[in-house]
C-alpha cells in the first residue's frame, strides 16, 4: 500500500524544524512522498491545528502532534 505523509507546521516552529528533519529523512528511505502546509496561510488550518503543531497525517489521518516519533512513523508506514 502507498502511504503519503503530510506535515502542518508554521514557519518559526522549532519543533516543527524537528519533525520536518525526521520526516523528511524517514520519508527518503522509505520512498513515501511527503508535503507541508503552513497553517499561518489558512485561517481553517490555524484554528484546527494552531495548539499542537507540528501535526503530522499518514493518508490524510491524524498520527502526532506536538513530536514525531521516528520509530512510531516507520511503524506506520510499514
């Protein structure tokens, strides 16, 4: 199965710049394509996710907030 991952973060987030590391080098290894939303450029995204950025999505679902968890993210996608 393809899996996508999608990561809504905002510029100036360190712990988003955490995630988009992790993401970016799990997504690379495994082939998984991967985006980021920047939630300051819709006022939906802001009033969704604005207290627990970053916040990741594996197929358009909910998998972590706040944190990525390298080991739990392959654990997903496998």
């Amino acid at each position: 199965m393809a899996h996508s991952i999608t990561l809504y973060g905002k510029p100036g987030c360190h712990l988003c710049a955490d995630a988009r590391e992790i993401i970016a080098r799990v997504a690379g290894e495994l082939g998984v394509p991967w985006e980021e939303h920047d939630i300051t450029a819709s006022a939906e995204d802001l009033e969704k996710y604005g207290e627990m950025i970053p916040v990741t999505l594996i197929d358009g679902v909910q998998h972590d907030f706040w944190r990525v968890d390298e080991a739990r993210l392959r654990a997903a996608l496998a």
